[in-house]
C-alpha cells in the first residue's frame, strides 16, 4: 500500500479538450507525453485525459495541423488550439530506402496522395494518375481491362530491353512484366488495390534513381500503402457504381453504301455486267441483293458496367497502429466479352516493443479475374467485326442462330462459346525489424515477398473458329515468387546547429523464381468437358519450364546540409546480377547532387513576395538491366526424337561480356513559391545520355543461329519540365489549379545498323525512338484518280516503288500534360482533370483493308465517300477498282496526327456538415458524382488516339500503332463514403 501510494503521488492526470481555430472539437488528435510511449488520442469532441510523470511535457499533433509542445508544470487541465498548417502533408517525401523534407531533397521527384488515386473507376493505380506526373507520360493503349499500361519516364532509354519504370512497394521491388501466355500482355500492377496507396513517389533523376542502380534508367515508381495512425479507431466504408460507354467510335458504311462502292469499284475495273458482278461477290458469300443492313461495326461495343465495395479499419496507440482493409471491384468492359474483376484483403501493422525496438508487417492478397478477349491481331478480336460486310446478317434466317457463314469469322460466336480467362492469386507482403540502439542511429532489416500465381485458361468448343470441328483446349499455370531482403544502417549526426549529416548503408539481395506448366489437348466429348483431361488427345503434351534471377546490391547514400540552405548529396550502388556476363557481373552506378535554399539566405528572409527558392544540380549513372535472364549464356534445349533422349544447342548464342545499359544524367531544377506560397512550382531541364544499348544482332542462318544479344549503339533523351501550382481564391470560396507540361526530345546518336518493323516503325541513327519510316503518299491524280507518292526528286508518281522509302510520321510527342482545377465551397467540392498530348503521330496499319485494295471485301470507313470518282476531282481518297489495290500500299495515307485533349476526370462531391453527420452515428459522410474520359478533342479519325496496339508481341520500339484496337471508356458513377 505505501509503495502505491508513493506512485500515485508522483504522476498526474491531465485533462482538457482540443480545438481547431474555429474552437470546434478535433478527433483523432495524439496527446503523447514527451520521451514516452505513453499517449492516447482525443475522443468526437476532442477532449482527453491522460497520467503522466511530474514535469512531464506533452506533445499534441495532428495531420494538417502545427504541433503543439506544451509543459504540464502544475496544470491539471490543458485545452490547445491548433491551427491549420496545409504544407505538412507535402513536407515528407518517401524517397529510396527512407524519407526526406522537401525542402531538403536534391533530386526531381513528384510525388501524389492518395487522394489521387482512390476511387477511380480504373483497373490499375497508373491510370489514375494520367496527366497528374510531369515528365512521365502514361499511355493505356487500349480500352481492354486489365491490359497493359505503357509508362515512359523522361523517355524511352532503351531500344529492346524494357522502358517500364521499377516498381517498388513498401520496399520492396516487384513483379511488374507481364508473365502470361498470350501475346496480349496483362498488367500484374492490376492487382494492388489503388484505395490501399498512401502515397506514389516518382524518381525521375539520376540523384534520386541511382540508390536502385542498375534498374533506375528508367525511373523508380515507390508505392506506400496506408498505415495505422496512433489515435481513435476509424472505420471507413465506401461503394460506387456506374456505367461506361466507349469514347469514339468509327463510321463505317451502311448496306446502300457498301453496295453502291463495290458495284463501282467493281466497273472501274471492267466488269460491267450486273449480273456477273452479283456472282462474283456470291462467290465469297456476300448476295448484294440481300436487303440486309447489318451494322457490324456497333456489335462489338455495349454499356460497361462498374462497382467497388470498400472497407477499412485503422487506428492504434502509442505501442501499436493497424490498418484493415477489403475490397471488391467487379468491372464489365465496354467490349463484349470483357470482364474485370477483384478481391483484395490487407493488414498492415507496427509495434512498439520498446521505446527502441519496433516490429510491423504488411500482408495483402488479392484474387482477380480477368475474362480476356483476343488480341488484336486475331480474327476473334471483336473490333474487327467492323469489317464484315453490311449486306452480311448477325443472324442466320433459316436456323435463327448466329450467321456463321460470314466474309471473316463472326466471332460473336467465339465471344459466345469461347472461354479465356487469367486468374490471379497475388501477395504483396512485407516484415520488417527496427532497432535504435543509440541516439539518431537506425539499424532495419526487412524481408518481403511478391506472390503471383497466374492460371490461364482457355477452351474454344467444337464448331468455333477456334475449336475447329473437335474442340482444342489449352492451359497453363505460371508462378512467380519474388523475395527480397533490405538490411539498412542509418544515422543523423547534428555537429552542431548548422551541420547536418544523415548517412546510409545498406545491403540487399533479391531472387526472383519463375515456373509454368502448360498443356494444350482437342477432341472433346462435348462442351461441358471444357478441361484438358477430357481431351481425346494431349496434342501439346506438357510442357514444364523454369526462369530465375537474383541481384545483390550494396549502396550508401549520404545527405549534407549546412545552416539549412547548403545541400549536398551523394550515393552509390554495386550491383551484381545473374542476367550479365562471366566477364561483367557487377556494375557500379552512383550519383551526387547539390542544393541551394536561396530563400533561406539573409537578403530574402522575412521577404513577403519570395517564401520559397531552391536551386538543385545532380548529375548519375543508372542501368538497365531488363533483359532476358540467359541471354549472356549458350544454352542447350531438349530434343527428343522417338523415345531418344536428345539435346541440342539454343539458338541464341552466349556473350560473356553483356553488361547493363548505362545511361549518365544531367539534371538542374528550380522550386519556388510566392505570395505565401500561394504560387508554387518546380522547372527542371534535363539531358540523358545511354550508352550500350542492348541489342539482338542478326546472324546468319548457315550458322545454326538465329541472334546475339550485344552492347550496341547509343540514345539521348532532352527534356524540360515544368510544374505549376496556385491558390487563386483561398477564403470560404477556394480554388486552386495545378498545371504540368513536359518537352522530350529523343534521338538515337549511334547503331550498327537500322531494326525495321512490319507497322512501319524503325530505329535509326540520328532519328528518334519508332519512327516511321516508308513511303511518302502525294494524294490522288485528278486527271484518273490514282493514288500518287513522292519521287526521289519531289516530284509524283503513281508507281509506289519509284517512291523513297522516308521519315513519314514520328510516334513521340512534342510535349504533354495536364492541368487540374479545384472548387471548393462550403461542403461542396470539384475537381476537373484534363490532359494533353501534342505533336504525336499515329499509324492506323488496319487502314490498309479498309480502303479498296482489290484482295478484300471488308466493309470501308466512311471516308470512302469522298473518293475519286470522275476526272477534275481533288480529293485524298483514290478510285475505288477491284483487285488494284490503288492506294492501298502501307504508307503515310496511314499516318495521322494523333494530338488530343481529353477531359480525363471531372468530381463533384457534397461533405455533410459534421453535425448533420452525427445525427447518424457518423464521423463524416460524402456523397460524389465522377466522369472519367468525359470528352475527347483530336482530329485523329480512328477509334481512340491513345492507342498502342500489342498484337504483334514487337519491341517496345513499336509506338503509336493502330490495329483494330479498342478505344477507352468513358465512365459516369455514384458514390458513397461514410467514416464511423
């Protein structure tokens, strides 16, 4: 009893409430005692009490608001007023391996909250971030969910090693290429759940890339996901659901029109006889006297729908913060046949064992579904419906079923019958150990693992295009286990007031093990056997293989700073990788940086006009190392003959010198804010310079091998940036814009020898990345309505093969963007999001059999109306003749201007006012209208200008290319958010 009693009178219990300006009550505020972990958070109306020692000071803090020390002394009751500080969830920025102050960061880098992010009705995190990301341009390619996203940052650096940034979430770097089958790539960041993003941190530069050395050529994108905070437990549910409908669509011609051309394409080149005219084309099953009047082109489109239900839970004290969260998002494609969906479940938790020990994890795992349809390039793609005859019907007359004997495949049959579905597992999962055995020294160490396991499966039934007369059936199962160990010291050294000194070392190690298992069989009994083991015969047996790489790294970065304003930073990483040579298994890659905090200088302080001027230089050496895994090694590949055992050499040939692509960056920025920062913003110029450059080398056959793999050739990449932010109204009424515009010139300064595609896109020395290159079209002669290409000389020929082949268009843009407005009054909130891309080029490589060739007898866009018909007519469509292929020929009459400005995201929400909300039961609720891809203005005459098509599975050198690829949708929702 008397050692109680002696307890009690040493401590005391404070009391008090908490305010904002306004002197209404905060909840979730942490009231912590100073030096402990003793703490506990402010209940609706912001009161508390807490027990702590004598001379006890507390510490009250809250996101978005100044902090507040204050000393208990003899007080029972402490009441605090806390006022509004807007800068604070801007001021920390995640960079490689920790974080930073803003104001002290030395290299470029955006970074994005994740209010940016959540509750857009997008498959995958990237395309939400579409014309928020200066110097990072982000392309969907297609209007297909759960395709892939194509992202450049500060160009392209490589010409056939990837281009895509590393992806790094909680620490960890992921699997972010495709690992499916099909040549349609997946997108595997489709299975992070965007609500669960905290916040997205892009490296652009070399100072802050260089810390991931050998795969930061291409930029770093660091994923945090949500953290519990110390404070009230919140709970959080939201639901949306809407409609999408496609962006564009292409016209083609109706029955009469289709008829009419045909019949004159058809007397342009001599047969004049109805009659005969009406055979030949019965011959391919088109009767153009059906009086059908089928729109072919609208059957692959319907209205999508989307929906999202969400839920988490986070809180904690001093000792342990959680945060649980669920999700499912079920998204119908606006293509037929296309659905998305996805369940996602996540626990992430810290501990404080003590007041030096902390322990967390982060666990996630996500199921999606993904009912694919064909790849461009296939029949079956449902676009390429547009090209069956109008004179054709949807539906057989006679059995009432779908037509089957149309010009191509109808595949709404295949759409139908056909099943192609990728289903996912994924785990995104991390554990980590901190410990601070001194003052300001942190010593981590991390373990964390990426799950992916995909399963494909595809069965197409007996009387499909695909199933043929006996069914065939195909399935495949890939795993992937990702794992990856961070072990970091780091420690912050005050020398005095004015010197700053933050150090890092750290060692990682990361192995990456690929397995899949695929079998193929046809002759099923009917179509309720849809598995392989139903199958008459094994036609593709089963194939078995494995890929696997590791890397091992050690790096260090130190920071320097000087009374604040005088910054200096320097790191550095050796890499070793599995993927290189005997002769260059370990590269060296490293940067330095520095900063002046100009407005921190005498002549500026308490300046009213200038409250924020830094100036930042950096210059670095990164690399590529996204290649094939054995592409440095001769391999052998088992060929059995009979029942003989055999192997024979790959036909790749081994190169024990390949070594990483090398690109060295020079990098100075300028960050400023004005009128109380009421005008901010960030101008960077760059230039990036890659050397070796990892390309396959054609060898000759007689060798018995096919290509090298090589450290060939260089490209350079120049660039400005600019970012923009104002608060242009900023009383009860606010409005704020945010604006970014990016210029990026590439070039290729030297290769060996030019790499040629099929869709006209090339690589060539002193050009940029997938230009153009072929023929020049000159129009149509007016005298007999041929089509005319440039000679050599400047003049015009009718014969294409007297044309040069020629720069004809250039995929890479000369500058993007976007601009954002934000409204706000009251409980009212709106935000407009649009974004822009100009000077691009487009190769519509589907128009060739759109237009009268003289092979085909697709149905024709709508431009066939303005053709050439009698002499002294100017148009840029030539004579319609059957079997002449006039004009037809791949060349510029395909290219087109492919600029656009797309009103990509427009909100409109209502906050209930807080004391509405309580009637309730409720923290706060938000009710929200969204648009997403509202409009589109372009010139482009395809169906969508953000287009790449990947039906041909080339290079990523491969840009700009249009083949029969879906367009984007265009999504309008309802949505609910409700805190507890």
């Amino acid at each position: 009893m008397l050692l109680v009693t002696t307890a009690w009178a040493q401590t005391r219990t404070v009391t008090g409430r908490v305010t904002d300006a306004d002197g209404s009550g905060l909840p979730g505020v942490t009231v912590l005692e100073r030096g402990t972990t003793n703490g506990v958070s402010t209940s609706a109306d912001g009161a508390f009490s807490l027990t702590v020692q004598p001379n006890a000071t507390l510490v009250i803090s809250s996101i978005g608001y100044n902090t507040q020390t204050i000393p208990v002394g003899d007080q029972s009751v402490i009441n605090a007023r806390l006022g509004t500080n807007e800068t604070v969830l801007n001021e920390a920025v995640v960079v490689g391996y920790g974080s930073q102050a803003k104001s002290e960061v030395t290299g470029s880098v955006t970074q994005l909250s994740s209010k940016d992010v959540e509750n857009v009705p997008v498959v995958s995190f990237e395309q939400a971030i579409q014309g928020r990301t200066p110097g990072v341009t982000i392309n969907q390619t297609s209007g297909k969910l759960g395709a892939g996203v194509q992202i450049r940052v500060r160009g392209a650096s490589s010409v056939t090693a990837s281009n895509q940034p590393l992806y790094v979430i909680d620490g960890i770097p992921v699997t972010s290429q495709d690992v499916g089958t099909d040549v349609e790539p997946l997108n595997p960041l489709a299975d992070l759940n965007p609500n669960d993003i905290e916040s997205i941190t892009i490296l652009k530069d070399a100072a802050s890339a260089a810390i991931y050395g050998s795969r930061a050529s291409n930029g770093v994108v660091l994923v945090t996901t949500k953290s519990g905070r110390q404070g009230q437990t919140k709970v959080n549910v939201g639901y949306y659901v809407g409609t999408s409908e496609t962006t564009r669509r292409q016209k083609f011609l109706n029955a009469a029109q289709y008829n009419e051309l045909f019949r004159e394409s058809a007397a342009n080149a001599g047969i004049t006889d109805p009659d005969e005219v009406d055979a030949l084309f019965l011959d391919f099953g088109i009767d153009l006297n059906s009086g059908v009047d089928q729109n072919w082109s609208e059957e692959a489109f319907r209205t999508g729908k989307v929906s999202q239900y969400d839920a988490n839970v986070s809180g904690g004290d001093a000792k342990t913060r959680f945060y649980l969260s669920t999700t499912y998002n079920d998204q119908t494609g606006i293509i037929i046949g296309n659905r998305f969906r996805r369940g996602s479940a996540r626990i992430n938790l810290d501990h404080s064992i003590t007041e030096k020990v902390k322990v967390g994890l982060n666990l996630s795992l996500t199921r999606s579904v993904n009912d694919r349809i064909p790849n461009d390039n296939a029949f079956t793609n449902p676009v390429q419906l547009n090209a069956l005859p109008p004179l054709q019907p949807k539906i057989d007359p006679e059995t009432g079923e779908l037509n089957q004997l149309t010009l191509y495949t109808n595949n709404l049959v295949d759409i139908e019958r056909v099943t192609n579905r990728a289903g996912t597992y994924r785990s995104f999962s991390n554990a980590y150990l901190s410990f601070n055995p001194i003052k300001n020294l942190t010593i981590r160490t991390e373990a964390g693992a990426d799950f992916l396991n995909l399963n494909e499966d595809i069965y197409a039934p007996a009387g499909t295009s695909s199933g043929g007369n006996t069914g065939e059936g195909f399935s495949n199962q890939t795993q992937v286990m990702n794992y990856t160990t961070n072990n970091t010291a780091n420690y912050l050294l005050t020398l005095n007031e004015a010197n700053t000194i933050e150090a890092l070392a750290g060692f990682s190690f990361q192995r990456s093990d690929l397995k899949q298992t695929s079998a193929e069989g046809r002759g099923f009994p009917n179509a309720e056997f849809t598995r392989i083991a139903s199958a008459a015969i094994k036609t593709g047996g089963s194939s078995s293989s494995r890929d696997e790489f590791s890397f091992v790294s050690f790096f260090g970065r130190v920071n320097y700073a000087y009374q604040g304003k005088y910054l200096l930073s320097g790191s550095v990483r050796r890499d070793g990788s599995s993927r290189f040579g005997a002769n260059n298994k370990y590269g060296t890659f490293g940067a330095g940086s520095v900063g002046w905090v100009i407005s921190e200088e005498g002549f500026l302080q308490d300046n009213s006009i200038v409250n924020f001027l830094k100036l930042r230089a950096s210059y670095g050496l990164t690399g590529n190392a996204e290649i094939g895994n054995f592409l440095s090694r001769g391999l052998f590949t088992a060929l059995p003959y009979a029942d003989q055992a055999g192997i024979r050499p790959s036909t790749v040939v081994g190169n024990p010198d390949l070594s990483w692509e090398s690109t060295a960056q020079t990098d100075i920025g300028l960050e400023f804010g004005f009128l109380d920062n009421r005008i901010s913003g960030e101008i960077d110029v760059y230039q990036k310079n890659t050397d070796d450059l990892l390309l396959g080398r054609q060898l000759l056959y007689v060798n018995g091998y096919n290509t090298v793999t090589e450290n060939v050739g260089k490209l350079e990449n120049r660039g400005l940036e600019i970012s923009l932010n104002t608060r242009n109204f900023d009383k009860d009424f606010k409005w704020s814009t945010n604006f970014n515009i990016s210029f990026n010139r590439n070039e290729i300064t030297e290769l060996t020898s030019p790499i040629q595609s099929g869709q006209l896109a090339s690589v060539r020395e002193g050009q940029p990345i997938g230009v153009f290159w072929g023929r020049k079209y000159a129009g149509v002669d007016p005298a007999n309505g041929n089509a005319l290409y440039y000679a050599e000389d400047g003049s015009t020929t009718d014969e294409i093969t007297d044309s040069p082949l020629q720069v004809v268009g250039n995929p890479n843009p000369d500058y993007t963007g976007g601009i954002t407005n934000t409204f706000s009054y009251k409980g009212f909130d709106l935000s407009v999001l649009g974004q822009f891309v100009y000077g691009n080029d487009i190769y519509n490589s589907a128009g060739v059999y759109q237009a009268v060739n003289g092979d085909f007898f697709d149905n024709q866009t709508i431009e066939q109306l303005d053709r050439w018909q009698k002499p002294g007519d100017r148009t840029n469509v030539p004579r319609a003749e059957l079997f002449s292929g006039n004009g037809a020929q791949a060349s510029s009459r395909w290219v087109t201007k492919g600029s656009f400005l797309r009103v990509k995201n427009v909100t409109f929400g209502y906050t209930l006012p807080a004391s509405v909300a309580k009637l309730g039961f409720l923290q706060t609720a938000r009710l929200y209208v969204q648009a997403q891809n509202l409009a589109t203005i372009t010139n482009y005459d395809g169906y969508d200008p953000e287009v790449n098509t990947a039906a041909f599975g080339q290079g990523n050198y491969v840009l700009g290319v249009d083949f029969y690829t879906p367009p984007l949708a265009k999504t309008f929702l309802v949505g609910i958010n409700l805190g507890f």
